[in-house]
C-alpha cells in the first residue's frame, strides 16, 4: 500500500492511495483509490511555543459522485508527489480506510481498468 499526498495542476492536495498507471514500461498516469482533498484551516501559532503551528484538516472525498473508488489521473495533471506526514496517514486510515481495513490494490478490489 503507497498512500501518498499529490498536489495537482488545478491547485488540489490530495491523498490516496496511488499506483503508477504504466503503458511500455513508461507512467503516463496514476490510479487514486480512496482520494480525498486535504482541506486546510484555521492556521494558528501556539501561544506557549512561537515555532508550533495548528492547522485543522478536513479530508473529502474527491469525485464523491463517481461509483468507482479508483480515479485514473494522467501523469501530466500531477505536480507533485511526497510523502504524507505520519499524521496525515493516520488520520487517512482510520476516517478513510477504516483503520487501513481497504488496502487492496485496483486490479484485487474489482475495479475494472484498462491502460
């Protein structure tokens, strides 16, 4: 399982679980399964401590209307792609995953996708 946080041209952050979508050996894309929107608010310092910073999140699911949990995304739509704070993980599985109970992979959960 390879949960990861993705920032995408259109300015979203997302989280997923991803898998590199591969046509001759070569990523053109990635399948999302489970994607949510990290939604960020209320940045605040910490009054004891200058250098601590809260930030509440809130995950949503991205495309919630689709009926399939796995999203294909083309490579060229995805700036970036780093690891997720140990926080953010946490958090991930246990409203998202059911505390990482969903960790197939497309091609085990059913969903049928093609390159």
């Amino acid at each position: 399982m390879s949960i990861r946080f993705l920032m995408l041209k259109s300015g979203e952050d997302l989280i997923s679980i991803i898998h590199e979508m591969l046509v001759d050996g070569k990523v053109v894309g990635y399948y999302l399964k489970k994607p949510c929107v990290i939604e960020m608010q209320n940045a605040r310092k910490h009054s004891d401590d200058e250098t601590r910073t809260s930030i509440d999140i809130r995950l949503i699911p991205w495309i919630a209307l689709s009926k399939s949990d796995v999203i294909p995304v083309p490579a060229d739509w995805v700036v970036t792609i780093v690891e997720p704070i140990d926080k953010l993980v946490d958090m991930y599985k246990a409203e998202v995953l059911q505390d990482g109970q969903d960790t197939d992979t497309p091609e085990q959960s059913g969903d049928n996708i093609k390159n």
